[in-house]
C-alpha cells in the first residue's frame, strides 16, 4: 500500500471510530491471519503504525467500511 493512501484511510478510519459508540468498540471488526481485532485493538494498531494496520485497512477498505 502506497504511502499516501495509508494515510488517506487513517484518516477515514479515525474518523469512524471517532463515532462508534464505546460499547460496540469491543465488537470484531477485523480478521487478520486468522486473529480477530476489535474496534479498539484496530485503532491501536493503527494509531501506532504497526505492520497490521495496513492490513486491517486494507480489510476494511474491501469490505466497504472505509
């Protein structure tokens, strides 16, 4: 994934989460190499830019949540 797009859906993913309402921060909203992650384990790995998270947003992204 090319720089400028990461950052692109970041930005969109802050957003979202921004507005998903704490107790449904704990619902599954990404499956990466068979390990499930929460709304909120998400916003970790992609507030700390970890090699998950562009997996996680390319996930979301193909799923149309992003």
């Amino acid at each position: 994934m090319e720089k400028e797009q990461y950052g692109i859906l970041k930005t969109d993913f802050l957003k979202i989460y921004a507005n998903i309402p704490s107790p449904l921060r704990t619902e599954i909203a990404a499956v990466i190499k068979g390990e499930p992650f929460s709304w909120a384990a998400c916003n970790a790995e992609i507030e700390h830019d970890t090699e998950k998270a562009p997996l996680i947003l390319e996930q979301l992204k193909e799923v149309d949540v992003l």
